[in-house]
C-alpha cells in the first residue's frame, strides 16, 4: 500500500505537545535532508523529524 502526500509541508508540521526523549539513528541522507528542510524552514530539524513519525503514526493508527 501507497499513501501519497500525506504530510503537510515542514512549516505547518510543527505544534507543540508532550515529548519524550529517544535516541535513533538516521541514514545521513536523511539527516542531511532535515536539516536542509529545517534551515529554509527556521524550524529545528529536531521538530521536523519528530512531527514526520507523529503524522505517519496518526495516519496508521488507521488501519
């Protein structure tokens, strides 16, 4: 299955809510990738990477 264009663009992404610290690693493209969307964004790649996880869990809790 194919969800397509799911995720609104990084600047609508960020909202705050309860956290809770966990460490992951990331493919250096994909870190790359988020800080390049975090800069032109002036959002935190932090909050970009954790609104992504949020949006593909709420659309999977679906299922």
């Amino acid at each position: 299955m194919i969800i397509k264009d799911f995720l609104p663009p990084p600047e609508q992404l960020i909202r705050k809510q309860p956290t809770q610290k966990v460490t992951i690693s990331l493919t250096k493209n994909s870190l790359k990738f988020f800080k390049k969307a975090g800069k032109k964004s002036h959002i935190p790649y932090q909050q970009l990477i954790r609104k992504v996880v949020e949006q593909y869990s709420i659309i999977y809790q679906k299922y």
